[in-house]
C-alpha cells in the first residue's frame, strides 16, 4: 500500500474513504472568529485553515491521491477544480472561493484561493459538519479582537475520543433552570444572544435580527441602545418584544409551509 503523509497505509475502500474524510477535526486544528459583535459578545464561527485540509487530504488518500488545479478571474474571485482518488477512480468537484477584504492585493488573492480549495473539499465531506454547528455567542474582547474563551463545540463536532461517557456528560449538564428575568443588564444581554442563537439555529431568524429588534425598541422608549445599561423596567420590555419576535418569526415560518 501507498504510505501516507504520516506513515500510515493510504485507504482505498471509498466508503471507507468518505467517512475518513467527513470526520472531525483535532479541537487544536478548528478555530472561531467573530461573525457578528455586540459590545462584549460575539457571534462565534468555526473555521480551519487550508494548511488543516491538505493535511487531511494527505492523511486519507496520500500525496498522490488528491491533485488540485485553479483558475483566476476577473472579478478576482479563483475556481478550485480538486480532483480526489476514490478507489480506483477520479473524482472531481469545483467551486469558486472570493477574495478576502485585506488591504495587501497579494493577501486577496491568497484568501481567494484557500477559500476555494476549502469550498471545493466540502464537496467530499470535508469539513462540512463545520457549516451544521449551532449558532453560539461567547465573551469577546473587541480591543484585542479575539475571544476571552475558546468556544465550546458539541458532541458530534468533536472527535470521539474528546467526548465524555455518557454518565459523565449527564453530570456535566446543567441541573437548575430559571425563567426570571435577568437582573442586571450584562447578564441580559447574554441571555437574549444565547436566545437568539437557538432560533438562528432553528432557522427562525437571521444572526442579528432579534439583537437589533430589542435594542429599536428599547431606544424608541427611551433605554438607549447599550444593553448592559438596562435597568429592570427596560429588561422586562425586552421580554415581552423578544416574546412578540419569536411568535412573529414562528408564524412566518408556518405561513411559508402553508404557501409550500
């Protein structure tokens, strides 16, 4: 058998292929930038870099099971034509990746690049249980741009020798549940983008909507637009409009597969 890139035999089962391609990645290997912030929280999106799919690549099929060709456009955007070893046959799958808003044109192109070959490999598998994560919000420094704790990723995100035994993660979950209102506006803030995260997860609204909705209304009457200052009276609003939000958001969803 063909030596991988780590010494071991290279598969050539293609079932076997697939599933060694589609699994996940080391925690090390996945990183979190922001996608949306709101003062000290973000939006958190998991990401890898290229250098991670190649290896993976490498790892599966062996330097010469995998090959890789690019075309530059116009718009300088760049297509990915990678072409796999599934067995005894080739596979190829193309996508186009867009540059990167970076100031250097030559750090454009690169982002461009990577960015296609990443788009192109999902195709395989690879990588695609990353576009599945939940929506999640997370304490974030925006001075130093970077969050204050690496995000979390669930159960099937990880790999299986990360996850605990069952009984172990029954004793890890949380024991007590609350429906108070929160009581200072800091802790309202994390709760209202945790919450909106579910229904982003839900596919009930977009990343920002119910953020945006509740910080409109909270300023029309009158509570400013930072949420941490809210005091009692202001969070108790932002209640009933989350409430409203929701029960909006669930009816257009209803109206929408009543129309399908």
């Amino acid at each position: 058998m063909q030596p991988t890139s780590n010494g071991t035999p290279a598969i050539h089962d293609p079932t076997v292929i697939t599933k060694a391609l589609a699994a996940p990645f080391d925690l090390d290997e996945v990183r979190f930038k922001p996608a949306v912030v709101s003062g000290n929280r973000a939006m958190a999106l998991a990401y890898v870099d290229a250098r991670v799919i190649q290896d993976r690549l490498d790892d599966v099929l062996g330097v010469d099971g995998w090959q890789d060709d690019y075309e530059c456009l116009a718009d300088g955007s760049v297509v990915c034509r990678l072409k796999l070893r599934l067995g005894t046959e080739w596979v190829t799958k193309v996508d186009v990746g867009g540059p990167s808003e970076q100031p250097d044109g030559g750090d454009r192109m690169k982002a461009a690049f990577s960015d296609a070959l990443k788009r192109a490999a999902v195709k395989f598998g690879v990588g695609r249980y990353l576009y599945r994560l939940p929506s999640q919000w997370a304490d974030y420094d925006p001075q130093k741009r970077q969050f204050v704790r690496t995000p979390t990723l669930p159960a099937f995100a990880r790999p299986a020798s990360e996850n605990p035994p069952p009984k172990e993660r029954v004793e890890m979950a949380p024991k007590v549940k609350t429906t108070a209102l929160p009581a200072t506006g800091e802790e309202f803030q994390k709760r209202l983008q945790d919450f909106e995260a579910k229904l982003v997860s839900q596919g009930l609204c977009a990343a920002g909507a119910l953020v945006k909705h509740v910080v409109q209304a909270g300023a029309k009457a009158g509570h400013g637009a930072d949420l941490t200052k809210w005091n009692t009276t202001a969070i108790a609003l932002a209640a009933e409009e989350t409430r409203t939000f929701e029960a909006q958001a669930r009816q257009r969803r209803k109206d929408r597969k009543e129309v399908a």
